[in-house]
C-alpha cells in the first residue's frame, strides 16, 4: 500500500516539479532559515527553557549557535558540494567524461528527539535543504513547547510547498511513516529506531539513525586531574546529562578514582554551589517518566553514592551525582543513563579497560583523558566508537568538518557540514560516451579471442604499471 497523506502529496509535487534543484533555491531557503533563528532566538530561548530548564548560556551554545555555524558552513561551501567529482579512469575509458553527481533523494523524513529539540530538527534539515530535496519535519511532542514554536516559524519562513512541520507523537509518527519517503532520517532511541526500519522496510526507504549509548570517558595514566575533572563534569552534567555524546561512566584505576573524586567535588560544587538545585545553570530531568526511571536504577544500583544524591520529584531535579564503587553488572550500567548520574568504575591496566569498552556496544562517543599520548593512540587503535575525543567530552560534535553519527548499534550514517549533504544525496555515478573508438570497443564483442581478452584487460587495469605489464608486449 502506498498511503500519501496530503502534507506528502504536496511536497512531492512540488520535488516533481523541479523547484528545490537549482543552487539559488537551495541558497534562499538557507538564508530564510538563518533569518528564522536569528530573528526569533528570544523565543526559542523561552521554548528551551520552558521544555528542559534549559540555561540560556548552554541553549546558545548547543542549538541557535551550533545551527547558526552549520547555516554559514553550507551556504559558504553550497556550491562547492554541489560540484560534480571528476573521477580518475582507465586506458579503456579514457575519452568519456566520468564523473559522480549528486542528486536530491526526494521527500524525506526528519524525526527528532526532545534533549536538543531545535537542533536535532535543524541541523538535518539544512542537509536535506542543501542537497536539494523537500522535507517533513517531525519534532518531540515531548519537548512540546519547542514543537509549537518550529510549527509556528518554519511555515513563516520556508517555502510551504517543500517543507512542512508534522506535530505528534507515537502514533501520529507511526501514521506518517505509513507514507512512501525516500529516505528517513531518525534521531532517538534504540527501541523505537526499530520501529522505524519496520516501516522503512515496507518501503525499501533508506534510514540515517542517530541513536544513543552508553559513552565511556577512560581515564589513564598521567592526567591533570582538576582540568580532567572541569571538563568531565561540564561535558557530563551539560543539559543536566540528557545528552547522547554525554559521558555515560567513567573507567579508571582506583588510584586515579581516590585522586579524582575531591577534584570532582571540587569542581561541582564551584560550578553549581552548595545547592545546586537554586542554581540557574543547572537543568532539570526532561520528564516525570525520566526522572522515575533515573531514581529507580539509582535506588537498585549497589554503588556508593559518595557526591550529590539529592532529588525532589516536582521539579523534576537530580542532584550532579557520584557513584563508586560500581560493578559492570550494575543497574547504572544496564541502559544509557541520560541523566545527571556519573558512575565510576575501576580497572586496573590500559588493555582491561580496553577490554571492557569492547565488551560493550559500540559507543556513539569515546572519551579518553591522559597526558600520555601512547596511551591515547593505543585506545583510539583498539577500540571503535561513532566519535572520539581525547582530553575532553562532547566538544568534537561542534564542529562541521567532522562528521556525527554513531557505527553499530550507536548509529548508521552521518551528517553534520558536507556529510549532511552527502546523506541527503544520491551520489550518481555518470560516465558520458561518445560515438569514438567503435574499433576498439569491437575487441569485446563476440565472437570472443583470447588476444582480444588480453587487450582488454590491459585497457581496464587500475595498475599504474599497466603498460609496462601489459601481456601482449
Ligand atoms: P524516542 O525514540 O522516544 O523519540 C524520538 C522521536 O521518535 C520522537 O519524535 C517521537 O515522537 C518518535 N517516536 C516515539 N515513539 C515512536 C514510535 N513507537 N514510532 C514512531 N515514532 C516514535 O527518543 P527520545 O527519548 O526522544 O530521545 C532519547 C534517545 O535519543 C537517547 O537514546 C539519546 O541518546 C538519543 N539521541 C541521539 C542523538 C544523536 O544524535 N545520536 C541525539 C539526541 C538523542
């Protein structure tokens, strides 16, 4: 069956007819999306703010700003993406014109997740815009305040017949994938992203997942420990932990934990005082659900909780909280933990914590903190995660030269700068023949020579000693 709801009709004609091809187009629609944020950041401040507590100080940084660079970076690099990729050929195909263009997919999907309810819905679209196709966007109805304003903006400001909001949640999700895509581009959770490929499925529709994990922050050998535990508790307590490249737990040595924790308690306490429930800077627990969730595996959890602790269920606030003492089958390390609760766990050598991160899935985000740099390169060798960054967590994702996305069950495919735009594309592989050469091309017809085979194969050789190799000198 294939449903075609009215929102998807009309974005199709409008992809068949042409309209988001051409460069200028593509540049407009940036353009008015760059207006969208920057002419309503007050109100997307009030919306984030409104859904998560978010402080302004980490809403400018982690959305309006970082959708703001990716803008600039693809309007700036438009037209450079855009270009076809000149490939380099054989003896045998020496006169065509071989070349890699990318086309638009079509209509796509764009479904996002309430932790950065603006810039997970933004950031893709701006590949999906660049690339040249028309989409539907469908933001968290968790993070509903979010969801009305991009509702109420992007019509205002995009073209209303390439791009629509659809608001809701499970269901009407579930609904809308009932709609042919050509491609679906989901950010979430790994029990719902299987949903997600059933409907592709039906389809055959190619799916981007942006899934989560339990990302390691390893910490080895020589390390400066109030600048490891500075940048570990701003990349871990950010977004009061709802973040997917959050630190999840940390593995060290229990030499290293003893040094780290009053640096830890150190550190939280200067950046969000005594109480840090009074604190402004502090975010809250996105919802009752997530905050019950959170105590829960916290009250089954056979750690120490040796810092924070404190909770108060109406305001849906978790204290920045420490935990020691915590086995690898533990409650806190059986899902991605999404909330501000850092367990610490011990191993003893390089290779065991090497061990435990393979043991595991692979992670959207690996961390690893040490001023030796053998340390570093062994750990980035033995190991695979969607990204890595050394001495610090969560900043590598900033920038749009890097591409984001998890490997196995983190995540398949990226975005982020050029990689966006590639994911939103078809990369057509396009050789141009004239009517030259028919004398060669007449060795491979029938009746087939043995001579001929030999010539042919010199011809098509990738080697660069092809000449010299060539059978029949
Ligand atoms: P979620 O999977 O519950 O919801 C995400 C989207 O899916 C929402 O728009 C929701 O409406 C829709 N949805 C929910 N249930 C559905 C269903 N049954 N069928 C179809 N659609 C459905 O995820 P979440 O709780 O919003 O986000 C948390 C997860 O997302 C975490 O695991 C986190 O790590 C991950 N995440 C990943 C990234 C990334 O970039 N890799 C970014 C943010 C969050």
């Amino acid at each position: 069956m294939d449903t075609q709801s009215p929102v998807v009709s009309r974005l199709r004609s409008a992809f068949r007819s042409g309209v988001t091809v051409p460069e200028q187009f593509r540049r407009t629609q940036l353009s008015k999306l760059l207006s969208l944020v920057k002419d309503n950041e007050q109100l997307i401040l009030d919306a984030l703010h409104k859904d998560l507590a978010k402080p302004k100080f980490e809403a400018i940084l982690s959305e309006v700003d970082m959708v703001i660079n990716e803008l600039h970076h693809a309007i700036d690099n438009l037209r450079s993406w855009m270009r076809p990729d000149y490939v380099s050929k054989s003896m045998a195909v020496k006169l065509d014109t071989c070349f890699v263009r990318r086309q638009p997919l079509g209509v796509v999907l764009i479904i996002g997740a309430w932790n950065y309810p603006l810039q997970l819905i933004l950031s893709p679209l701006i590949g999906a815009i660049a690339a040249g196709n028309c989409a539907v966007i469908k933001p968290s109805e968790v993070s509903a305040a979010t969801e009305r304003l991009l509702a109420e903006l992007v019509p205002k400001y995009l073209s209303q017949d390439c791009y629509a909001v659809v608001c809701g949640g499970a269901e009407d999700t579930k609904a809308l994938l009932e709609n042919r895509f050509d491609h679906i581009f989901y950010t979430g959770s790994q029990v719902v992203a299987r949903s997600i490929l059933q409907a592709a499925a039906v389809h055959l529709t190619p799916v981007t997942l942006e899934l989560g994990g339990k990302c390691p922050c390893f910490i080895y050998g020589r390390v400066n420990t109030m600048a490891a535990a500075r940048r570990l508790v701003w990349a871990k307590f950010f977004n009061a932990g709802q973040s997917c490249v959050a630190p999840d737990y940390v593995l060290c040595s229990k030499a290293t934990r003893d040094t780290l924790l009053p640096a830890l308690r150190e550190t939280l306490e200067s950046f969000y005082g005594k109480e840090p429930q009074t604190c402004p800077d502090m975010g809250r627990i996105m919802s009752d659900r997530h905050w019950t969730r959170l105590m829960k595996l916290l009250e089954r959890s056979r750690g120490k909780v040796v810092l924070g602790g404190e909770s108060q269920q109406e305001d849906k606030y978790i204290a920045p909280t420490v935990v020691v003492d915590v086995e690898e089958g533990d409650a806190l390390m059986e899902e991605e933990l999404f909330g501000p609760i850092l367990p610490i766990l011990t191993v003893e050598s390089l290779e065991e914590g090497i061990d435990f991160i393979n043991r595991k899935e692979k992670p959207l985000a690996l961390y690893v903190f040490s001023e030796e740099s053998s340390v570093v390169n062994t750990v980035l060798e033995k190991t695979s995660s969607g990204g890595f960054c050394s001495n610090d967590g969560i900043v590598y994702m900033t920038l749009p030269g890097l591409p984001f996305g998890g490997v196995g069950a983190s995540g398949w495919g990226h975005y982020h700068g050029r990689w966006g735009f590639e994911t939103f594309s078809h990369q057509r592989a396009c050789m141009l023949r004239g009517w030259a050469l028919e004398r060669i091309n007449v060795l491979r017809y029938p009746p087939y020579r043995e001579d001929n085979l030999s010539w042919l194969r010199w011809t098509t050789s990738a080697k660069k000693t092809a000449w010299s190799s060539c059978a029949l000198m």
